[in-house]
C-alpha cells in the first residue's frame, strides 16, 4: 500500500513514560474534518519516523481516539514487502478469541521489551477519518498491534499486562524513564 504521507509531513515528538497523557483515557473524536486528517498523515510519518508499527494519539499528547498502523503486509513474489496502513478512530473490540504471547515493545517506554499475553483474533468496530463506520476481523500481529494501540487510547500501557515480578524486576528501568520525561 502507498505511503500515506509525504517527506514534508509534520513529525511529532513522541511522550515517553511518565508523562500524564499516557495514562489518561483518550476522548471520542466527533468531528471528521480536514485537520483530523492532516494529524493523521503527521501521526503516519512520525510512526514511520521513530521506526514504529503503530501509534496512538496519545503518545503524541493528543488525547483523542485516533492510532495509526503500519504493519507488514504479505510478501509477493518479485516485490518488496509492502505495508499495510490503516488509521482507526474510536475502535471498539467487539469479540476476541485465542492467546498468543509474543514480545513487544513500545515507542513510549523506550528499550524495553516483554513477552505479553493477548488474544490472537479480534473484532473491532471504528470510524475511519472521513467518518464512515466499519468492522474489521484481525489475526496475528495486526490484531496484537491493534490491541496495544487501543491499551493506548484507554491509559493502558504493555507493562500493566506483566505479572507483578516481571514488572518489579523493571522498576528501576521505568523510574529512570519517568524521571527523565519530567525533566
């Protein structure tokens, strides 16, 4: 799929732990206009920028219902992988089935990665930026990246699905991060 963005875009900083945004529950968009758009294309090539496969608005201090993804698509034969971009506003997952534990990571918590439990399949309704609702079943990474998104749009961070050891023996990582977003 075509990059939806151009090398002129906008790029945000990204907020990194600590900062209050992260854990405040994001606002429902209601107005579908072409600002909301051209946020959408700067949230693409900040994602792009900071070598992401998705981005929740609220990871650039915007707290509104919006994310961006950019995963890998299938491979065809002759052509380089191509990705599959998509911007979801105000999701909700309808259905989820199965569990999948996987590594991940987080543009917000830099240099930390765990293994997270989530379901493997989902169903989610959203509004696209021009504001048409849809549905959409998702497996595999999509659906695990829709799902960290989404933790996002709802204050949730990938660490708040590790155990209490796992995340005690991160505490000093995470203190530091804290202490450096406030600063």
């Amino acid at each position: 799929m075509e990059r939806p963005y151009d090398e002129q875009t906008l790029v945000h900083d990204v907020i990194i732990y600590g900062h209050p945004t992260l854990r405040r529950r994001a606002d429902d968009v209601s107005v579908f206009d072409d600002d909301l758009r051209q946020l959408v294309r700067e949230m693409f090539a900040t994602m792009e920028d900071y070598d992401g496969i998705g981005l929740a608005a609220p990871q650039i201090d915007k707290s509104i219902r919006l994310l961006v993804i950019g995963v890998p698509g299938e491979q065809e034969e002759n052509k380089e992988d191509e990705k599959f971009y998509l911007a979801v506003l105000n999701p909700v997952i309808t259905s989820s089935s199965g569990s999948w534990d996987f590594e991940e990571g987080c543009l917000s918590i830099p240099d930390i990665r765990e293994t997270v439990t989530r379901p493997e399949s989902i169903t989610m309704e959203y509004d696209t930026p021009m504001g048409e609702h849809r549905k959409l079943e998702a497996t595999g990474i999509l659906a695990r990246v829709l799902q960290h998104e989404i933790d996002h749009l709802n204050g949730v961070l990938f660490i708040d699905h590790l155990s209490p050891i796992r995340r005690g023996l991160l505490n000093g990582r995470l203190k530091r991060l804290e202490r450096d977003s406030q600063e």
